[in-house]
C-alpha cells in the first residue's frame, strides 16, 4: 500500500489560471520524484464559471481519484461553495481571507440549480448563507480551513502588476509547502512553465518564497515529502495520446471541426506538425509533416478526411458526438467504399448538445450503428493513455489493412486526464500498410478474387479506377445487379471476419486481477485504472474479484467474454451512461445478461471512494443497481 | 497511342440532356491538356452531374449528395500534383452543398467546380433547385415555385473564387476553352453551365437558352483577368463582373467573368509555414522503413511534454 496518497482539488474562475497551478502541483511534484494523476472538470464557458482539477498523488502511480479531499485550494469563493461535499477528516480549505465576507447571493456565476442545493444544506445546519457558513459546515465534517491574506502575501514581494496576476502561483505553491514538497521541485516547475520568459519567471519566484515562507512562519506545513529519485518522465494527456499515436502511425492528414472535447487533439498536432524524426531510419526516405485542416463542418471533415486517404495518406478525424452524428454519411460511405479512415471519437455528455465539456460513455452503441446500412468497421476503446497511444497507432494499422472505417473511442475524463507516462516505444507497434496493386495499372478496386475479403487498393495519382457510393462492380461503376450486390456485400463483410481472425483476443478484451476470482467486475473506457484500484481496495478486505477490461467492440470478442461471464459467479458492468451500454453489447453477442449495474451519467468523473461502496453493497446482495452521483 | 478518355459505359441520361454536351467538352478539354490521365481525378455529388465520373476515363469518384467539394478538397490537399475536377448539380452544389460550395471560395485549394445548371432536381423527378428563379412554375411543380433564386455567378464571387465563369451546355467549343482555361488557373474555378433539362425543365429549354445566351468575349474590350493587387483594378473587375452577373432575364452572359491570378492558393499557403508541404506532401510521404519501424522520433517531437 502507498505511503503516500494525497488527494487535492484546486478550483477556481474558468480562464483564471487554474491549468497553470495544476500544472505547477503536477511539475513539482514530479521534481521530487512523486507521480500525479490529474483530470479537469470545467463548464461550457469561456471566463468566469467555476473549474476545477481533482489531482493523486502516490508515491507509486496514482490510477484513480477520490474523495474527499487532502487539500482543496480555493482561488475563489465559488470553489468554497461548490465543493461543500467533498471535505472530511483532517482536510484542509485553503482560500484567500477576502473571501470570508463573501455572500452566496453574491456568486452569480453559480448555476442556480447548484446554488440551491448549497442554500438548502446551509439552512438544515443552521449555518448563514455565505463563506463563514460553508467554512462551519466543513470544520463539522472535520475539515480545516487554512485562510491566508492572498494580496498581502504577493505585494510583500512583488510590486509590478495587480497582485491577483499571482494567485495561482501563490495557490499552488501555498498547496506544494503544506504538503512539504521542496522549494526547489516548486520553483523548477515554475521555470518550466513560464519558458524562457524571463519577466515571467522572476516575480513568481519571488511569489514562491514569499508562500513558503509565510506556510512556515505560522505553522501549517503538514510534513516533509522528502524526495524521490526522479527520472524523466512525460506528463500527457488522452488527447496529447491520441495525437502522439497517430503522428507515430502515419498519420500525415488530419481534419476537425472545433468541438470540446475533441479538437484539442488536432490543435496539439498543428502544435507538433514539424515531425522530428529518427535520422538513421529515415535519411533516404521522402519525409514531410502532417497537415492538418480546420473544415466548415464535420460532413466536410469526414469526407475530407476520405479524400486523403484515397491519395494512399494515412488519415484521421477527431470529433465528439454532436460531429460524429453529422459525420454518419461519411461513414456510411467509408464503409461501402473500403476506405481506410479514422474517427476518434471523444464522448462527452449527451443527447443534443447535452453536456459539452462533461464525461459519458453513451456513444458506444451508436458508434456501432453510425451510417444507414451494413457495413463492416471497427470499433475499439483505450482505457488509459498509454492505450491511447498504442491504440491510436493500430487504429490506422486496421484502417489500412481492413480498408474500412476504424472509429476509436476515448471519454471525456480520459482526454482530460493527465498522466505520468515513463516512455514511449515505437517499435511496440510496427505499421501495417495495406495490399496495394501494381503502380500504373488500371485496376478492379472492388476485386472478388480474394479470399479474406481484401482486394488491393489503389490509390488516385497512381490508378485509374472509379469509385461511387452506390453498389458497385469490380471496377466500381454503378450496378444494381442482384449477383453483384450479393458477391460485393459478403466480400465486405468477410473483412470483419478476417480482422475477427488476425487481432489478437487480447486487444479486444483482457482479465486483470486474480483470473480465478469468481467476482467478475466489466468496464471500458477511463474506468480502466480505477477499477483496477478498485481489485486492490477488495482484496485487503478479503474479497477476491477480477476485471473484465473490453477493448473492442466490433469485432466483438464473443467467446471469449462469454466463457469468462460463464464461469463468475457475480458480474457487475461500470459504466458512465444510463443504460449499461458495454452490457447491452455483451449481450446482444452472447446472450448472456449482466443483472448488477453500476451506473454513472452526471458528467463527472467515477471516484474510487463512491464505486468502492456501491460495488460492495451489490457484492453484498443489498442492492442490484447502483447510480454514483459524486462530483461538483 | 493517345489515351481514350471516354469509358465504354452506357451512358443513361435522358435524350436531349444538356449533360452530352458536357461530357464532350470535359473530354475534349482533358485531351487538349495534355494531361497525364493519372494525374487527374474527377469527384462528383449526386444527380445525374453525378454520374459523369463513370463516363470519363480518369479515376473518378461519385460520393454523396453535396459533399463532391470537401472529399476533392482532402484529395488536391493530399496531393496536390493532382489535377481535381468537380462536376456537380445545382440542388447539388448550391443547396445541400452550399456551405462546402462557400468555404472552398476561402480556400482557393485549386478545384475545378462545374456546376450543372438547370433549375430543376432532376433525378427526382423535377423539383426547383436552388437556381429556379421566383414565381417560376415547370410542369412537375404543382404551384409556382416560392423560393428566390440563388445567382451562381455571383455568389461563388461573394465566396471568394478566383475564376468564375458560365458555359452553356450547346456551345460544347467555348465551354471546352473555359474548363481547359480554368485547369491551367491556380486557384479554384467556378463554372456555371446552363444545361436545360429536356424532361423536367420545360420553361427553360435549349431553344430559350440559345436566344439568350451571348459571349463576354465577343467584346474586344471585356477583360476580366486581375494580375497584380493593384485596390484599383481589384475594384473595377469585380464591379464588372457583378455587373454582368447579375444580367438574366432578357440576356445572359457567358465566358469568363472574372479571374483573380494574386491570391495564393492553399497549397502554397501551407507551404508558407510547411516547408517541404509541395516537395513532399501527404501522399507521398513514407511512414516507415522497410521493416515497418516508424520513422518518428516521438520523444523529440513531444520533448515540450517532458518533465
């Protein structure tokens, strides 16, 4: 078990720097050799709303996050306010002592239906409807508010600017000092952060002596960390992943239309678009960069993104579910027209416009049924983001052998998250190319001479071939010959079952934990780690279970999970949607049910505190259905 | 021996179509290119314009209803030593194509847009398209059609095209100098062609058309080309060819209404910033050596994520 497991929120305005003292905690502690693990949750708003991000610390590396909270750090009054729930024993509230006069009127940027909740549990206590009430209730719960003169802590050192410009230096480093993280990982954090910023750097510095200082002079240091040897590491999100993986797979051609939480992807490969490469394996070969093209909507991207790929360029989207919906016909056509493309598609809260910047895990059955009539894709799923990496990389491996639409599905909390990675290795995955014709000749595109299903592709500027989304003939002119449509259907669809054959079962589904245990816990997606926290947390109270891990869905691993959910005598499915829609999967291709759900459809990402209590409470027998519902 | 640029398909448009005449312009034009016939792609929508690809022997694809644009685009940009024609409807391109229609006026990719232009959904049996002018009742339409029109020619000006022309589907020998004029410009083209449909469109027929049509050209003075970025000569050529543009009822302009040669295309524009993006680009790029081994260093490319 971990010696050291801290858990921090610190929240603050939208657009008022709360990414950069996350990003300062996560760096610092790095420096001393601690991994991090961070998720962000924020609203659909550009200034202002309140944003939060909920970090562990381990001194091995942290896979989930709970509640409540070490340390919850305060740039606001809104945070005080919105994280009344998620303090306990021994937390402490660290907040600017201007804050104490603030009313709970006075926070107009809280949505209102939030505002009544915290109204409603200040009135029960008692307590007066502002800060002091919040603090009241907190010290009940066992919490410790730590109130520190943000202003004067700053003008102390710095005179240049308005001192909230420090706020979230002072935040963070306030944070790093209580919990006995050196100065010296701090300040590195900052240097990193700040680049060669010169007149940057110097005030913050200053702005962390100053915090330090004052930490020490009045007592609240809880301890010394100490330090950790500390190797380099990379600190990456799910979406910085997903565009590593597909700049190492080939990718060379990208489209997106901007849309939370999907084109951070693309902008990170507009960031990266200048490859660096590997000199000796490289020097003869014809190297570039990606492209990457912000279109007038996702139709235009999806079918931009076939475009390219027909040129034989590695091409992918990125989107989210209101653009994947528009991108239905698109697919639809990959799919009739054998055309290796990528959709990576990030869930977020839906239906409609739903919850634009919240997680869910609703998308699967409809990535499974995206585009009017049959056709052969793949649909696969990473879990954490090292699988976004690797996943990324196969993904367009898939696309160009199957020729066909590969749709890689990553959540909102995934994307969100940021992870300690220790390195990456290319070679793990080598790249598949696809079955290509002679240079120069004109070819039958839709070939029924084969077996597998697979008919060399060829490619516009080397081929002379037609293509068309109507049924086709081997050439790939328009037939409505019932033969034809018959012979070119099952063609496609032998694909699938060629994939079926060659993916290995254990990129489509995996055991993790005590094989023999007989306690079957089935998730997907960003649950992944947690519950693998979750293994851990029942085996020290003497309850034996495993994990069902499920990577793909089409094609689906069958036999595999059947005889896996054969032989359990307990499954619970853990998913963030309403309707346990891995489940339905699960059943729709073995017949098998899973009766236990766990469920989780608030947007907010699944803690290790509320999923421990609800999978025991149905391992118990005291309940068959279990909702979650933490998180502000 | 020189390359057949016609397919041995049967060809099923309606007898008397307006979209014959196209075809033999588009051929004749590909064949006085002089073009590598590997090196050209035509992309078409859906309709009978989208049928056109089959017919012509260059690779070809028929994609969806509105959508010929962005798929052309992903290609010219994919491989820009492609030459990429559209041929497209006016339900097609200018109703559920617009946006696409419009954005690619912004970024000038190199496209050649022909637009195939009679009033009418043709395929599904004759109802207005965008183009059908106010008030206007062909026989399929149970009451006069309550929509105004959209001008093709000046829109794709508005939009931001480079070259903008309109042909006349019975006049294959103009219309094949301006599709070759407008493979040889940089930027992306326009081509409004009146092809009347003899089945649904009884209102404007070949013999209405041919009464109306006369040829910008015909006057020695009309000049449309714009060669430097002189504020001056950018404002007289567009005055110019929104002027005639917007002619219609009693006589309708064709020819070349305007062409811009100063706006850099996209590819160049992304040469700008990426270097080798025309030496090198997309899709001729290799991935990895012969083993399969990325050529990527990706702990260098992402050395600004490293703690």
């Amino acid at each position: 078990m971990s010696k050291i497991d801290i858990s921090i929120v610190i929240g603050g305005p939208q657009g008022g720097g709360i990414d950069t003292s996350s990003n300062m905690i996560t760096r610092a502690f790095s420096y001393s050799g601690f991994p991090v693990i961070s998720v962000r949750e924020f609203h659909s708003n550009i200034k202002g709303r309140h944003s939060y991000v909920h970090l562990r610390v381990k001194d091995e590396k942290p896979k989930s996050f709970r509640y409540p909270v070490d340390v919850l750090v305060a740039l606001d009054p809104d945070t005080i306010f919105e994280h009344f729930e998620d303090i306990g024993k021994g937390s402490k509230i660290i907040y600017d002592t201007e804050f104490e006069t603030s009313d709970l009127s006075q926070a107009r940027m809280i949505m209102r239906d939030t505002a009544q909740r915290i109204k409603n549990e200040l009135e029960s206590k008692k307590q007066p409807l502002n800060i002091k009430g919040v603090l009241n209730l907190m010290k009940e719960n066992g919490g410790i508010p730590i109130g520190i003169p943000f202003s004067k802590v700053v003008t102390s050192v710095v005179s240049e600017g308005p001192a909230t410009r420090y706020f979230n230096t002072l935040g963070a480093s306030v944070t790093l000092s209580i919990l006995g993280v050196d100065k010296d990982s701090t300040k590195s954090a900052i240097k990193d952060i700040f680049g060669n910023k010169e007149k940057v750097i110097e005030p913050n510095l200053k702005v962390v002596d100053s915090s330090y200082d004052y930490c020490e002079t009045n007592g609240f240091k809880i301890r010394d960390l100490g330090k950790m040897p500390a190797k380099k590491v990379m600190l990456l999100t799910g979406n910085d992943g997903a565009a590593i993986g597909k700049i190492i797979g080939g990718l060379r051609f990208q489209t997106y239309y901007p849309i939370t939480p999907a084109s951070d992807e693309s902008t990170i490969l507009e960031e990266h678009d200048s490859i660096k490469w590997l000199e000796e394996e490289s020097q003869n070969l014809k190297r570039g960069g990606v492209t990457v093209i912000q279109t007038e909507d996702e139709i235009s991207a999806i079918t931009m993104a076939c475009g390219a790929a027909l040129t034989g360029t590695r091409s992918s989207t990125a989107t989210s579910g209101p653009g994947f919906s528009l991108m239905a016909e698109g697919i639809s056509f990959a799919g009739m027209d054998e055309i290796p493309v990528v959709i990576t598609m990030y869930q977020r809260g839906g239906p409609s416009t739903g919850l634009p910047t919240r997680n869910q895990q609703s998308d699967l059955l409809f990535a499974l049924n995206t585009g009017h009539g049959e056709f052969p894709r793949i649909v696969m799923s990473s879990g954490d983001v090292e699988e976004c990496i690797y996943d990324s990389i196969k993904a367009l491996n898939y696309a160009q052998r199957y020729q066909l639409p590969v749709i890689h599905l990553i959540d909102k909390t995934l994307a969100n998250t940021t992870e300690v990675v220790d390195s990456i290795d290319p070679d793990l995955v080598p790249i598949i190319g696809r079955v290509s014709p002679e240079k120069g000749s004109e070819i039958k595109r839709y070939s029924l001479n084969t077996e597998n299903g697979i008919s060399a592709m060829g490619t516009f500027g080397n081929n002379i071939f037609w293509m068309t989304g109507d049924e086709h003939d081997e050439l790939g002119h328009v037939t409505e010959d019932s033969m034809m449509r018959d012979r070119q259907m099952e063609k496609r669809f032998r694909k699938i079952e060629t994939a079926r054959k060659e993916i290995p079962v254990s990129e489509m589904a995996q055991i993790i934990g005590d094989e023999k245990a007989d306690i079957t816990l089935v998730t997907w997606g960003s649950q992944k780690s947690l519950v693998i926290d979750i293994l851990d947390d029942l085996s020290r109270e003497g309850i034996r279970a495993k994990l069902l891990y499920l990577r793909m869905f089409q094609p689906f691993p069958s036999e595999f999970v059947s005889e896996v959910l054969k032989k359990s005598r307990k499954v619970i499915s853990i998913e963030s949607n309403m309707t346990s829609q891995a489940a339905t999967v699960i059943r729709t291709n073995t017949g098998i049910e899973i009766k236990n759900n766990i469920v989780k459809y608030n947007g907010r990402h699944m803690t290790e505190d509320e999923l421990l209590s609800a999978v025991k409470k149905i391992i118990e027998g005291k309940s068959e259905r279990e909702v979650l519902r933490n998180g502000a | 021996m020189a390359h057949n640029f016609r397919t041995d398909l049967a060809i099923d448009w309606c007898p008397g179509c307006g979209d014959f005449g196209i075809l033999t312009a588009l051929t004749q034009a590909l064949s006085e290119s002089g073009t590598d016939p590997r090196n050209v792609v035509l992309a078409s929508g859906i309709g009978c314009s989208g049928k056109t690809p089959h017919y012509v022997n260059v690779a070809g694809i028929h994609t969806l209803h509105g959508r010929a644009i962005p798929f052309a685009v992903g290609i010219k940009l994919a491989n820009p030593n492609l030459k990429v024609l559209v041929t497209s409807g006016d339900g097609d391109m200018l109703g559920i194509g617009a946006g696409h229609f419009v954005a690619e006026g912004r970024r000038n990719v190199g496209l050649t847009v022909m637009i195939y232009d009679n009033q009418v959904y043709g395929l599904t049996k004759g109802q207005a398209s965008p183009t059908m002018t106010l008030g206007m009742q062909t026989k399929s339409l149970s009451k006069p059609n309550i929509f105004g029109s959209i001008n093709p020619i000046t829109l794709a000006l508005s939009a931001g095209y480079t070259f903008v022309a309109r042909g006349f589907s019975f006049d294959t020998k103009q219309l094949k100098d301006i599709i070759k004029r407008a493979m040889v410009h940089e930027g992306s083209s326009v081509i409004d062609i009146l092809q009347p449909c003899p089945t649904y469109n009884n209102v404007n027929t070949m013999e209405v058309f041919r009464k109306k049509v006369y040829k910008l050209e015909d006057d020695k003075d009309w000049d449309p080309v714009i060669t430097n970025s002189n504020e001056e000569q950018l404002m007289e050529k567009y005055q110019q060819a929104y002027k005639k543009g917007m002619e219609w009822d009693d006589r309708i302009p064709t020819g070349i209404f305007f062409e811009n040669r100063t706006v850099p295309s996209f590819p160049k524009r992304i040469s700008e910033h990426s270097k080798s993006y025309l030496e090198n680009p997309p899709a001729l790029q290799v991935v990895s050596d012969e083993h399969g081994k990325s050529i990527v260093d990706p702990m260098k490319t992402f050395a600004d994520r490293i703690v």
